[in-house]
C-alpha cells in the first residue's frame, strides 16, 4: 500500500519570521489521519528568517532529528551543547528525561531552511544526549547514505534509540535506485528537490511524501534528477 500526502495537502503556518509545513498532525494542528507513521511522529519542513528561532524550550521522551538543507542553524542545550550546523550535517537530541534546548538562525542575512522530525524511542528513561554528525554531501548520487541509524556511527550516522534508519539519497536522472523493504516495516518517502516514480506507477513531486506498507521492493527513478529523504521504519 501507497499512501500519498501532495505538498499542498500538508497544513501550513505563516508567523512573518517562521513559514512551516507539517507533514503530522503537531502544536494546533490535528488531522486523525496523520497522528504518527510507525514510531514516527513528526516531520516539519520550515523556514526560518535570519536572526530569528526559538527560544529556549523542553523536550522529554522523543528522539529529534534535524536536517539542515540550507543556512546555518545553532543549537544550544541545558547540557551544555553548543553547535552550528549547515548543509551536509545532521543534529540529533535523544530528550529522554528531559531537557531544555534553543534553535536559531545565527545568520544576519539568510534565510535557514531545515526538517525536523520526531521518533518516539524505543526505550525510555534514557539519559539526556546530543551529537552533530556529518554525511558526505557530495557522495549522494544513486546511493541510499545513511544519516541516522539505530547502528550509529561515531561522527557520520547519528545514533536513535529506534530500530530505524533515515537515508539521503540524489538519483540521477533515468538511473533507478532500489530499496528491499522486509517484511512487516514501513518507508516513509519524502522528496527535497525535483520529482520522483516509485514503482513506475506513483509519481512524487518536490515536497511530496508517501507512506508505505507491504511493498517489498521500491524502485524509484528520476526523469530530471530528485534529491530524496527515505526512512526505514518499524
């Protein structure tokens, strides 16, 4: 099964400074349909005016995975974290019991657009953790690039406390990229940049998601070149 969500079917906010399209039901929004995927809980696609963010604010029980894709983004915590980061690098922030973290745009002329999404952890409790890591961002084309993983590695692949994995990927153009999904998981497909098939039958445009259930073998192609998020999830 396919589950297509079109990028104007997504509810969108307008605060002047933040534009925001949540992909999940998230803050005032609700939409029964669109509660969680899986463990996954929220994906937010915003942009974010220069020198502005949010302020500081609580997190417990939710693993939080940034993607930056363009500007400089700075993340400061009650742990005493502090990072920048940009294009080419992933935050995570494991909230676990709890803590207090702040976001903004330390730009004073760029405008900072990022995703943010949310898994529910597969254990909690855990201590409070944050980590940056960094992909190769020219090393995306016609490959699935693990970012973050359950099987993390140290600097590269931030670890989740979830049995899951988020990929980036580029195809090229008419090159196919295949994914073999096991049986009883789901893929949430979500495109970046330019337009998609999967399966040679549903067509995916730029901020198009779908949601995806026993379908054992994805097989997406590119007529013009895509870049693409894809989430293995339990």
């Amino acid at each position: 099964m396919i589950s297509i969500q079109r990028a104007d079917e997504r509810y969108s906010a307008d605060h002047g400074w933040l534009k925001s399209n949540f992909s999940f039901s998230f803050a005032d929004y609700y939409d029964p349909k669109y509660l969680q995927f899986g463990p996954m809980r929220v994906l937010n696609d915003d942009s974010i005016a220069a020198t502005e963010g949010f302020g500081m604010h609580p997190h417990r029980e939710m693993e939080i995975v940034t993607v930056v894709l363009s500007g400089i983004l700075e993340h400061q915590d009650s742990l005493g974290n502090r990072a920048e980061t940009t294009w080419g690098g992933v935050q995570r922030m494991s909230a676990g019991t709890g803590l207090f973290h702040s976001e903004y745009n330390i730009s004073k002329d760029e405008q900072l657009d990022l995703l943010q999404m949310w898994f529910m952890p597969n254990v909690k409790g855990v201590t409070p953790s944050y980590e940056t890591t960094e992909f190769d961002k020219d090393g995306l084309a016609d490959v699935l690039v693990p970012v973050a993983s359950t099987n993390g590695v140290e600097g590269k692949v931030a670890h989740l406390n979830q049995d899951m994995t988020i990929y980036l990927s580029e195809p090229s153009a008419g090159k196919p990229l295949t994914f073999t999904q096991p049986a009883g998981r789901k893929v949430f497909l979500f495109v970046l940049e330019g337009d998609v098939s999967v399966n040679g039958e549903t067509k995916l445009s730029v901020r198009d998601a779908a949601r995806i259930e026993d379908v054992p073998e994805l097989t997406i192609v590119s007529d013009g070149g895509a870049r693409i998020l894809l989430i293995d999830l339990p």
